[in-house]
C-alpha cells in the first residue's frame, strides 16, 4: 500500500477509535468490559458494517488499557463473528453483523402531499426557489464576523438585543407597532408562541378564534389543554360582538386566514374595546401582514392598545417557513411569564440566525426582499384574476388584496368533487372545509383555496393553465 494511503488509513481509523466513547464498566474486568463495550457499539450500528478499528496501540492509548487487552477483544469478536480480521485492511466490522435496523415507517415527507403532484397550489409556503440567498448569506457572513464572544455562549431568552433592536424599528416603520426591545420575545414562530403562551401557563382557555382557521393551530391548541370556541365570521370579518365569556380571542385582523378580507376599523376598535372592558388580551397572528397589494399596509392592532395586544409574527411567509424565526411583542404584564416559560437559556432560535436577521433587517435586505415579492406575488395574483375572468368568470374569486393566497368560491355541494378534479389532475390544493371549526354553527363556505405564491415562477404560469381547465364548468 502507498504510504499516503497507509497514513489515510491509519488517520481515520485513529479518529474512529477516539470517537467510540467506549464505556468500561461491569463485572469481569478490562477485556470482558471492551468486548461487551464493542458488541454494543456493532450492534447498536453505532459502528456500521465495514468500519475501521482502531489499531490496537491507538484504542489502548485511548481508553488506558494494555495492548493486549485490546488485540484479546478483537481476537474474541473475530471469533464470535462481529468483527474480520484480514492481512493489509486491519480489523473492519462484519459485513453481516446486523446494525439497528432504520424505522420502518418512513417519516412523513411534507410536500408533495398528494401522490403525482405536477402543480402544487396549496397555501402556506412562500417561492421557495426565491429565498433571498445570497443576501441572506452577506448578513450571515457579516454576523458571524461582528458577533462578540459571548454570542457563542448560551443565548438570552428573550432573544439576541441587536435582532430586538431592528424589530422595534422595523415593525413600528412597516406594521404600526408601538413597542421597545424589552416587550420584545424572540421565538421560533407562530406556532412556538402559542405553546409559550398557552403551554407555559401565560395564558388560559377558552381562547376565542375565527370559525375558519388553521387546523394545525387548533390541534396545537387543544394538545396544550385550550378549548377553543369558533367565532362566526362576515363581510366584515370576525364578529367580535359574538365574544362570550372568554378572556382571549385570537385573530387575524390584516387578512383573515384563510377566507380573506380585513378585519373592519370598526372590529378592530371593538375587539380592543371588549379586552380593556374584561380585562382580556387579543393575538394578533400578523402572518402576512407584509403583503398588501391594494392599499398601503393594513396596520397591526396592537398599534390601538399595545397593552391589550399580543402581536405575533414570523418570517414564514416573508422569507421562508424553514427558518424558524418570529417574534411576540408583548405587553408589559405578560413579558416575565413568557420568560419564564422560555427558561434560563435560549432553547429554539438560533443565536447566529438571529444576528443573521438583524443584519438583514438593519442592512435594507429585508425590505428589499419585501418589496421584491410583494411585486411577484401581485403580479401572480393579477394573473390568477385574468385567468379566472377568462376561462371561469362564473367563479368568484375573494380575499385578493393581500397575501399569498385567494379563495375560489363555490356554489354549495361543490367544493369536494372540485379538489378531489383538481388532485386527479396533478394539482394539488385545500378546499375551505379543512379550515371550519369543527364546532361552529355558521353557514358553510365552499371555494377552494388558491396559494399562488407556492410553485417557481417557471411552474406558475403551467399551474394556472391546468387549474383553469379543472374548475367547475
Ligand atoms: C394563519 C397562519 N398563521 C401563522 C403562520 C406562521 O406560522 P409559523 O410562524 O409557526 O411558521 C402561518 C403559516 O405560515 C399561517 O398560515
């Protein structure tokens, strides 16, 4: 063997044996305690089928044992058949000594959800294929090379002060927020919040939501021992005059997800009328706020009472539901609780990616890349809008001013046959009914729900195509 390969050879199998963590402990001494130790490790898969030993003086030096009591150990799993010991290749686990067989359930992959998927329209996800690399790697770049030492120490629950900082700033420029970096809470987005919230005993049930919602929340909900009871919903939005008996009501007041419209003025004082009057709190889920095509931004309504409000958002729809990252403005009464229940280190949201997105944020990146999608989106709904009027002008399509999603509605009876056309044809999307709480007593919606942000610019023109073709004549 050339020495450059004898020394690759012996280097990695020198880190093998350093990397083993082999325990010796139990009865019958060294040998039996290093043999029972490397069954463990072959069986286990821990050493996979293959895999170098360590020569003898290397794992001896390592582990403080003799020589001899490792070529003993090897010699005995030679012999029991665990390991091969062949001139030239040093000692290599069996090839047949059985590793811990993988689960056979294969995790669940999420999209393509449905089986032959060509066009995926379903709601949720901002253009992956837009996700702003090479900016967001400057800022990563730059994060990394500004961050002080004590960044790589274990992170403050609340969040890095410098992403709180640019938050601040941010939110009170582009959604109206009122807050400081102290009623700021960094989490790992909407879904975290919640469990923070309601999980880490802040918050109490019944929580009052919109009769159609995600069911994903829901289920997050009830997992966290939250009753929810369904607002119905109108023209104008939830109507909060239904409110009862609750202390919390959880809305989305810029678009409400997913039938559409905005909250009206008139609600939005409302709702923050009836949480001064119970002594009640309302979550603002700001999922998309960003994205307003129609008229300036619909501003948060925590900018009406912040002391009343949980404003709540992530960078799920803005950037990428992949990151992990979001962040609750709290009022004041709230923020040593949700501390509290965040613990003494940071747990979620990783420190650099934090920094990451205050540079974004402080450098413009943010609301370049805003600005950028807002206009793609626009432009892909405007298509949707003339595709409809063209080939379905029967269809009423809503919830258009904002967002990255529309709602196709449909006559009642309809909507089932329509997804079920939709999936027969490659094309995957949800139908209203998979949002209606289970509980609610309102007249049913039917219509289909329309992401237009999901597919690639290049998919998208195709999708609208096949989508045409299938709607209900
Ligand atoms: C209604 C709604 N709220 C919030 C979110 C964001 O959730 P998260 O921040 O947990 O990704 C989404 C999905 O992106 C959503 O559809």
């Amino acid at each position: 063997m050339p020495d450059s390969r004898v020394n690759s050879w012996v280097d990695s199998a020198e880190r093998i044996g350093a990397d083993l963590h082999l325990e010796l402990s139990g009865p019958g001494g060294r040998r039996a305690a290093l043999t029972g130790a490397l069954r463990e490790a072959v069986r286990s898969g821990r050493l996979a089928p293959g895999a170098r030993l360590p020569p003898y003086r290397s794992l001896a030096a390592d582990l403080g044992v003799a020589r001899n009591t490792v070529a003993d150990a090897y010699a005995e799993l030679v012999a029991e058949g665990w390991l091969t010991a062949r001139q030239g290749s040093g000692t290599r686990v069996a090839e047949r000594a059985e590793p811990l067989r993988p689960r056979a359930r294969v995790p669940k992959k999420l999209p393509p959800r449905v089986r032959g998927t060509r066009h995926d329209l379903r709601q949720g996800t901002p253009d992956a294929s837009a996700f702003p690399r090479a900016a967001w790697l400057a800022s990563y770049r730059r994060a990394l090379q500004q961050a002080p030492n004590e960044a790589f120490g274990p992170g403050d629950p609340a969040g890095r002060r410098e992403l709180r900082e640019a938050l601040a700033e941010y939110l009170a420029r582009a959604r109206g927020v009122r807050t400081e970096p102290g009623r700021i809470v960094i989490c790992s987005g909407f879904a975290h919040a919640v469990g923070l919230l309601f999980g880490g005993g802040v918050l109490r049930g019944p929580l009052a939501v919109e009769a159609y919602g995600l069911s994903f929340h829901r289920k997050l909900l009830t997992a966290a021992g939250v009753r929810t009871v369904p607002l119905p919903l109108d023209d104008d939005g939830a109507r909060v005059d239904r409110l009862g008996r609750e202390r919390a009501v959880l809305l989305t007041p810029a678009h409400q997800f997913p039938t559409g419209g905005p909250l009206h003025p008139e609600r939005r004082a409302a709702v923050v009328d009836w949480a001064r009057a119970r002594d009640g709190v309302v979550l603002e889920d700001d999922y998309d706020g960003e994205f307003r095509y129609d008229r300036k931004p619909v501003g948060a309504v925590q900018g009406l009472d912040p002391e009343r409000v949980i404003h709540i958002g992530s960078v799920s729809k803005s950037l990428s539901p992949a990151l992990r990252l979001g962040w609750m403005v709290l009022p004041e009464r709230y923020v040593d609780g949700v501390l509290a229940a965040k613990g003494d280190r940071e747990a979620w949201a990783s420190v650099l990616d934090q920094l990451s997105l205050a540079d974004f944020l402080a450098s413009g990146s943010y609301d370049r890349h805003v600005r950028r999608m807002r206009q793609r989106y626009r432009s892909r709904r405007d298509r949707l809008v003339a595709a409809l009027a063209e080939h379905a002008p029967h269809i009423a399509v809503t919830g258009v001013a904002a967002g990255l999603h529309a709602v196709l509605r449909l006559p009642p009876g309809t909507e089932r046959s329509a997804v079920k056309a939709a999936a027969r044809h490659g094309i995957a999307l949800d139908g209203l009914a998979g949002f209606r709480h289970p509980a609610t007593d309102m007249e049913p919606r039917e219509g289909l729900v329309v992401g237009y942000a999901t597919p690639s610019e290049a998919e998208y023109g195709p999708a609208l195509e096949a989508l045409c073709r299938v709607l209900p004549g």
